[in-house]
C-alpha cells in the first residue's frame, strides 16, 4: 500500500492522481465526509500488511492532532467540566429507578439533541431499590453514633431496629472457623482493603456468608484505602436460599475501633434501624448518540460511560465524567466537521451499578450484529490524567491498537495495555468484540468512589480535556481505518 495526496503541490496545481480523487469525490456527493488529507491505493511493490497499518494509521496524524488542540486549548477547552458541572449541579445523584434519574436521562437527551447529534432513547427494565431512613449506633461499651450506608438490594430491619452483640471478624475464613459464635449477632467486617477487585467480596457476600452461620445483620468496613469517617456504599447480592438479612457498610475507623475493643474482650453491642425496601422494577433508557458513518453505517465503534449512580454525593467521578468525554468525543468530531467510515455510537448507560443491567439489556437487543461491531469503548474508572488506553482484542488488533496509540504523543499517552475492563462492555468482549477502557492516574479514585465524597470537587477541568481528546482521537481513527479490527 501506497498514499497519494490529494492537496496541491508546492506549486499551487494539484497531482494527477489527485485530480482524480477530486473527480471521484465530487461525483459521490452522499460521501462528502471530510478526510485526513492521505488516501490508500494498493500497490504490487508495497503490500506488507504491518507496514500497510503503519502507513495507514500515520496519515492521521495531522487529524489526531487538529483533535487534541481543540480538546485542549481550542474552543473547546473545558467544555467537558462545564457540561459535567452543569449536569451534576442541576440533577444530583442520580440512583436506579428514582426520579432524578429519569431526569438526567430527559437532560441528556435534549443537551445532546442541541448539540446536533442523533439521539434516540432505547427502553429497558431497570432495579428500584430505595434507601429509606436509616441509622446505626454503639450502645456498649460506650454510646457512639455511626456513619453507615445501607447496600443496594439490602433488606430493612423490622420497624424497631435490631439491638444485638457484636462480632468482628477480618475474613471469611475467621468467619468460618468463629461460625458456632455468630448465631443472634451482628458481624461486623473488618477486613483489610488489598484491592478493590478483592475486597469488594466482603461487600458483595458478606451478608449472605454471615446469615449461614446465623448472624442478624452485618456491618461491612468501607471497601477503600482511605478514609474521613466516610462509608462508602454498593451493591450487594443474596444467595438463593439463603436468608436474607440487613446489611451496611461502616467507615473505616468505625470497624477498627469495634476491631481493637474486640481485641481487648470487651462487649459490643449495636442498634440497627434501616428502612430499605426493594419496588418492581422501573422502566429506564440507555441514551444513545450517534454520527452515522459516510461509507458503512450498519458498523459501529462504540463509546460509553454509565449515567445513573449511587443516591450519595453527585455521582461526577462514577460516572459522570465517563459519560461527558463520550460525548464530548462525538461534539469534538462534529465540531471539526468530520465524518468517520463507520458510525460513532456514544452509549449512556442505565443501571451500570446494579450490574451492567442496562447495558445487558443492549448487548442481548443488538448482538444478532455482533459482527458489526467494530471496537466497544467504555470509560469507568475516573476521569483523571489519562496514563495509558486498555485494549482487548486478537493479536493482529493489537498491532493496529499500537500504531493509534502513536498518535497520542501530544498527550504523552502512548502506552496500549494488554487488557481492558468495563462492566457495561464485558459481554461484547466475551463475545469476541475488540474492547477497550480508559487508564487514568486512580490513585484516588476508590477514596471516594460509591460516598458523599464524589462530587464536582473532584473533578479537574484539564484533565477532563486530555480524556476527552483521547477519547475521540482513538474512536475517530478507528472508526475511519479502511478495514475494521481483526478479530
């Protein structure tokens, strides 16, 4: 493969070749799409497949950098903040099946629609689960009030609370070896956070463990490395035929402190009150925008981030930002006036916290075009410095992840990780559909990840502009490339 320009010579006229891509242009006027100012011609001399995806993909250089300036220090600098900032301000948190939710979907849908992009609404069946009053206190061996957040799907406590003795165990193991101890008493958690993909067992089974071997509720230590006295929530599964008991998590210096007084023998005894209560499911949408492809509508490269959140803080950081930088990746090739082979999907997710339940209702709706997909994006792990792009994908589709990545050097965000992660895709890429996810700089991402502490202050305009420009660089040229990725 060889490129040919299509723009003048240094003399002012044009090659002969591009006179005629100019003709074949004009005589196709249904793909008048912009271009990257290169073009591919197949050639007997030059077809080595590594060298045809270099040459290819380069050609977007200039186009890749047009992006990022404008994410950055163009027009659109900040845009993604302010429209995060504006959206988080005016609606809140936004928890399934609750009305600030059908309220930020309705948001969307109209900012989105002004924006100039296609936007249609896709229905799906959601989980209603409703906090209710709720609150936690030590009565021995001294009065203490404590800060809980009672976890997603939990059942409530009768009317008049639960009072019982505690037992504070570090493991699932300690639970089990103490097990003939718990019958009638509230286990408390206290284990130590290593990683969030690991300790988030304890949050997702620690009641159901709990309940086997007797216990009336749990109290679950925070799954974070870092605390001020804050509890961070989630949600939880029962086991069927397990019993189903109350279930909360506590702040970090609450479950040591119940840890050390344990340690020294003393009683512990606690009053439980939740109010929690499981509705029908409620009716929700996935929000979905779009750019249609010039030349091959039917593919798609997919961006996404999950609207709804937990019902604490403002729901900016999970996942707000992962949301405004899909869109935004739309507004930034929109604004340039480009227009990609394939279509740009940007996909709001409902539900993503319940379990990707939005999500699975889309993949099992639009998976009879399994093959049509050509790479799912999603971004849900903040919206900090951008460090690296996660890919998942066959090896031929990493070579090509490679040579994108390049194009990235303004960001200093060269590296392609072997691996991508996203609930809300996870289904595609077990289908086989390449994937991938935003690495950013995490480092405080879980100290206030499911709390009263994700909100707008977290968020830094800056580095909302170099995902943004990330975002769309990578979905564009993908979206673009003669071929789709290699399966």
């Amino acid at each position: 493969m060889t490129f040919v320009s299509y723009m003048p010579q240094k003399d002012g006229s044009f090659s002969l070749s591009g006179i005629f891509l100019l003709l074949v242009m004009l005589s196709h006027p249904c793909d008048s799409r912009p271009h990257t100012g290169r073009v591919f011609s197949s050639t007997a001399g030059d077809n080595h497949p590594a060298k045809k995806v270099s040459a290819e993909v380069a050609a977007y250089a200039d186009v890749a950098k047009q992006i990022i300036d404008l994410a950055v220090f163009g027009a659109a600098q900040n845009r993604s903040y302010d429209r995060l900032a504006r959206f988080t301000d005016t609606i809140g948190n936004r928890v399934s099946g609750s009305h600030s939710l059908e309220m930020a979907i309705k948001y969307m849908y109209s900012a989105m629609t002004q924006d100039g992009l296609d936007v249609h609404l896709e229905p799906v069946k959601i989980p209603h689960w409703v906090r209710g009053k709720e609150s936690a206190e030590m009565i021995e061996p001294r009065a203490k009030s404590l800060a809980i957040l009672g976890l997603g799907s939990s059942v409530g406590t009768p009317p008049g609370g639960i009072q019982a003795e505690v037992m504070v165990v570090r493991s699932f193991e300690e639970l089990k070896l103490r097990g003939s101890s718990a019958a009638g008493k509230v286990v408390v958690f206290n284990q130590p956070f290593i990683s969030y993909g690991e300790t988030v067992a304890y949050r997702a089974y620690g009641a159901s463990e709990a309940a086997k071997v007797g216990a009336v509720a749990t109290l679950i230590r925070s799954v974070t490395p870092f605390s001020i006295n804050s509890p961070h929530t989630g949600w939880q599964d029962y086991q069927d035929g397990v019993k189903r008991i109350p279930t909360a998590c506590i702040t970090v210096e609450d479950a040591e402190l119940m840890w050390r007084l344990a340690q020294r023998g003393q009683k512990i005894v606690v009053r439980l009150t939740m109010g929690a209560v499981t509705l029908p499911d409620a009716d929700s949408f996935n929000t979905v925008a779009e750019i249609k492809g010039w030349q091959h509508p039917d593919q798609v490269v997919l961006l996404s981030g999950h609207l709804d959140s937990w019902d604490v803080g403002q729901g900016a950081m999970d996942d707000g930002g992962g949301a405004m930088i899909s869109w935004e990746a739309l507004s930034l090739i929109k604004d340039l006036g480009l227009r990609p082979r394939r279509t740009l999907r940007a996909v709001l997710w409902t539900a993503e916290e319940q379990g990707g339940v939005g999500a699975q209702q889309y993949y099992n709706l639009h998976k009879v075009n399994l093959t049509n997909f050509d790479l799912v994006m999603e971004s849900d792990l903040g919206t900090f410095a951008p460090v690296a792009l996660q890919f998942a994908g066959s090896a031929a589709a990493q070579k090509v992840m490679q040579e994108v990545v390049k194009l990235l050097a303004p960001l200093n965000t060269t590296k392609l990780e072997g691996y991508a992660e996203g609930t809300d895709i996870s289904s595609w890429m077990r289908a086989g559909v390449p994937g991938a996810s935003l690495h950013v700089a995490d480092s405080r991402y879980f100290w206030f990840h499911h709390s009263e502490g994700d909100t707008m202050t977290v968020q830094d305009p800056g580095e909302m502009n170099l995902c943004s420009a990330l975002w769309a660089v990578v979905a564009y040229v993908v979206a673009d490339l003669e071929d789709m990725l290699p399966r």
